[in-house]
C-alpha cells in the first residue's frame, strides 16, 4: 500500500546539501551508532554541528519517539539534514524501523533523511522512504558531510588546473600579439607610406621622362616643319635678291601683259618695299627687256 502511494518513488527524494551547517542525529541513548556518526562526521568536518535526539530504537516505544524526534528536528529551522541511525539487531529489534506510523512521519518530513539502521543486509521500510540510505552509521557520516582533506585537495587540483589553464591562455595571445607586433606594418608604420612614396615618386618620374620624349619629338617635328615652311616661304626666294611685283589691287605681277602703262605697282624686296609706275608697255620686246620705272617711293 505504501509503495502504491509513491511513498518510495524516486521522484519523492530531495537531495542531500553538500556541506549542511546542522546535523539532526535520532539514535540510541549512548549508543555506538551515535559515536559512529558524530566522531566521523567531525573527522571528515571539523565545524559541523549536530542537534542530536537520543530516543528509544527498539521496543513498544520506539515507533513513537523516533517519530516525534523526526517532527521535532524537521521543524527546526537551522538543522538542514537528519540521519536516523542505529547499530545492528535482529530482524525483531528493526521491526520499529518498518513501522506504517514512522514511514508516514519520515515521508512527511520536508528535509532530507538519511536512514543508517542496522547493516548492509539489513532493509527496513524506512530505508526505502528516506532520501538517501546508508549502510551503516559510518557510511552516513560520510554521506551527510564532505571530507574536509579531499576538498582541499579538489580545490588544490582546481587552482592547479586554472592557473594551467590561465598561464596556457596568456601564452597563447601573448604569442599571437608577438605574431601581429612582428608584421611589417606594425614594426615599421611608415614601411607602407615609404612603399607608397617611392611607387609615387617612380610613377612621377616615369611621367616626366615620358613628356620629356614628346617634347623633344614635338621640338623635332616643330622643326623640320618650319624648315619647310622656310623653304616654300616667298620671303626665302625674296632674301636670294628677287621681288613681287603687285597691281594696285593686290594681285601679282607674273607677266607684262598683267599692267598697262601707267599702273601703279607696288615692289616687294626682301627688306622693304617700292612703289612704281609702268611708264612703258614694252611686252613685245626681246625677252630680257624690263620695265624702267620714273617713280620710286
């Protein structure tokens, strides 16, 4: 009927606080299993405290004062976990431990209870009910309190492994705040302005030479053609000793029959020009006649 309950379901169980500052102790009246229990405890964990209930643990009256210590300690507001203990027996000496009214009162209880009755082979309904059994009363005084040398040595091991951990992870960003300090850009800044600077100054020089070439190409070609032009200019054929002879209108001279006598002409020298009138119209002539002018300007 107690197990159709759930009185023993695993989901019923409250676990035990890993270092509780009051121990709740039901045992025997001078009882080993009290000496078990306190003298273990306090090996493993010298400060802690026990608020300890000596009551009958077998006989008529067992059933009723386990169970009012168990009420009596659960209402107690500093002790936070309670172990019912007690040595081994006879199946008869147990029987309180299997007892409906103290199952009852220790399912009822709101903190956790350690259940160390008799010895490994032994199993009374109260070690089914309780959150935690233990095989004897020194197997609950290991269970309830930690061992103060082991947690050293865990928080020892802790330190070890964070300081490992820590020295491990300064190694490794130092290492790679020497990769990144030892790059070009941050050992010398001015490496890439430098850079940047001779690329400019070549490209500069590049484009000097360059306009350089086309202006002696251009000088050149300048050249060649005002040679040209000098020698198909009328001023070179008027500096070999020749002149343009022009009418009045402008239009130049090529043949004798262009004037008439009396037109006025205008002479073009090399340095210099004249002015002339046809006074004779002499066209017919010997070819190496030339006009005589009786004006000059």
């Amino acid at each position: 009927m107690l197990a159709a309950e759930g009185l023993f379901d695993a989901e019923r169980k409250v676990p035990l606080p890993f270092l509780p500052r009051v121990v709740g102790l039901v045992c025997g009246r001078e009882s080993k299993a009290e000496h078990d229990v306190v003298v273990n405890a306090r090996a493993r964990w010298p400060q802690v405290r026990f608020e300890i209930r000596e009551v009958a643990v077998q006989g008529v009256h067992a059933v009723e004062q386990v169970g009012a210590a168990l009420r009596e300690l659960d209402a107690h507001p500093d002790v936070e976990v309670v172990v019912v203990a007690r040595g081994g027996g006879s199946v008869e000496d147990l029987l309180p431990f299997s007892n409906e009214a103290l199952v009852r009162a220790a399912a009822a209880c709101r903190t956790p209870i350690v259940s160390a009755i008799g010895h490994e082979t032994d199993c009374p309904l109260l070690d089914l009910v309780a959150d935690h059994r233990a095989s004897t009363p020194t197997a609950a005084a290991k269970r309830i309190v930690p061992d103060v040398a082991e947690e050293r040595s865990r928080i020892r091991q802790a330190r070890a492994r964070a300081r490992t951990a820590v020295e491990a992870r300064v190694a490794r960003e130092q290492a790679a705040l020497d990769a990144v300090r030892s790059r070009p850009v941050l050992a010398s800044p001015e490496v890439v302005l430098t850079d940047r600077a001779e690329r400019v100054a070549g490209l500069r020089d590049r484009g000097r030479r360059a306009l350089e070439a086309c202006l002696v190409r251009g000088a050149g070609e300048v050249g060649r053609l005002e040679a040209q032009v000098r020698a198909l200019s009328p001023a070179s054929t008027l500096e070999r000793g020749y002149a343009v002879v022009q009418r009045g209108d402008g239009h130049v001279v090529r043949s004798a029959s262009d004037v008439a006598v009396g037109d006025a002409l205008r002479v073009r020298l090399a340095d210099g020009q004249l002015a002339a009138r046809v006074v004779n119209d002499d066209h017919a002539s010997h070819p190496d006649h030339r006009s005589r002018a009786d004006e000059v300007e």
